[in-house]
C-alpha cells in the first residue's frame, strides 16, 4: 500500500544532515539530472515566472535549484512545513507508527521524484505545474505504483496527472456542503487532509473499510460521493 501526498512549498531551509544530495544515491539522481539541464538552459528572463515570484529572488531560488547535488540534507518529513504537515505532527508517532509511516507514505516531488518521508532531500522550489513535469514524472510514479496491492491518492489535481491510475487507486478528497452544494474544503482541506494521514498513520491503516472510521471536525465518509464531506 502507498499513500500519496503533495510537498508543500514551505519548507525548512534548516539542513539536519551533514551529508550533500549527492551523497545520498537517490534512485532518482537521472530524472533529477534531466530536470536540471532544463533549468540550465533556461533564460534569466523566464526564471520569475516559473518561480512564481521577482526577478530578484527568482535569481536566488534558480541557483538553489542548480545546485541541490551539493547542498545538504533534512529528512522530507521535517523539510516540509506546510499545513498538511503541521496537523500531521508527525513528531507524535511512536516508533511502529513511524515505521508505517516511512514504509506507506510517499511525496510526489517535482523535483525529488516520489520519496519517503525519512528520504534525505536538499532544499528547493520547484511546482508540478511547470516544464510539463506531470508528463515527465508520469512513468516513473506508474512504474513504481503499479506493483502496489492499492493505493490512496491525497493529491491535488496537478499531482494526480503524474502517475496513471489503474483499479488499485483510492481518490479520497475532502468537500463542504453548504446550502446543499458540494465544494471542495479548499485552505480547510489541507488542514483536514493532514488529520486524516495522522489517523492513517496512528491506526497502521491498511484496509479501505477501516479508512471510513475516521471522523474529525464534522467530515463524514460519503459512499456515493466517494469523498469526506462536512455540512456547513
């Protein structure tokens, strides 16, 4: 079983590690490699659109990037400190809990690749949404995912497209409704969502029936949306 989740793009530029990327073999230093020579072609011009930001700090961020082979490490799950990661509070789990956690959850990295929480990764930006990375990480997360018995899909939209789903996946998403119209919980979800991966991860969850359990801040598994849906 895998369960899958965005990074955020908080993170901390804190390096726990005394070890360089490099030094880490990622199994994914060719993709990694692939993505980088696409940044090093890339025009000073383009750089703050494709970093969502100045031209100054874009600047800051690109050389970041380019150098991540040589830039030390943190842990993925400490690393990231968005939302989802907060409520998940990982800190909390005792050591089997930690090891369902390393063993079951996977990142879906833009630039990384699909890592494990306890996987060493350098700090970086980089979205999904940009250089086709969806298309470009497609079959490597496919390979990967499809010797999987299932697998329970986190993601947002953008990160879906980079894997193909086959009859093993789950989509579980997170919905309000309001006035008797379903939306989706948009900030609220991440913060949900990451309740949800701390239940998973406190029960060891590994059986879909047993997902349906769980019940926090009003969301209740709907079977014919397929969906947790809280009523505003």
């Amino acid at each position: 079983m895998k369960i899958l989740i965005p990074p955020s793009e908080g993170k901390s530029n804190i390096d726990q590690s005394n070890k360089t990327f490099r030094e880490t073999n990622s199994s994914f230093n060719e993709p990694i490699s692939k993505i980088l020579d696409s940044l090093k072609d890339m025009e000073s011009s383009r750089l703050p659109k494709l970093y969502g930001t100045s031209a100054e700090k874009s600047l800051v961020l690109h050389e970041l990037n380019l150098n991540i082979f040589d830039n030390h490490c943190s842990e993925a799950i400490t690393r990231y400190t968005g939302t989802v990661y907060k409520n998940l509070d990982p800190e909390s789990f005792e050591v089997l809990s930690k090891n369902y956690l390393n063993q079951n959850v996977r990142i879906t990295s833009a630039l990384m690749g699909l890592v494990a929480p306890d996987t060493l990764i350098p700090n970086y930006k980089l979205k999904m949404n940009v250089l086709n990375l969806t298309e470009f990480w497609n079959p490597y997360f496919s390979d990967i995912l499809s010797t999987e018995d299932f697998v329970i899909d986190l993601l947002p939209q953008i990160h879906r497209k980079s894997y193909t789903k086959k009859s093993n996946t789950i989509i579980i998403d997170f919905k309000i409704m309001k006035n008797g119209k379903i939306t989706p919980a948009g900030h609220f979800g991440k913060v949900i969502k990451g309740k949800f991966l701390k239940f998973l991860v406190e029960h060891r969850i590994t059986d879909f029936e047993d997902i349906k359990r769980f019940q926090e801040d009003h969301f209740i598994w709907d079977n014919n949306d397929n969906a947790f849906i809280k009523v505003a």
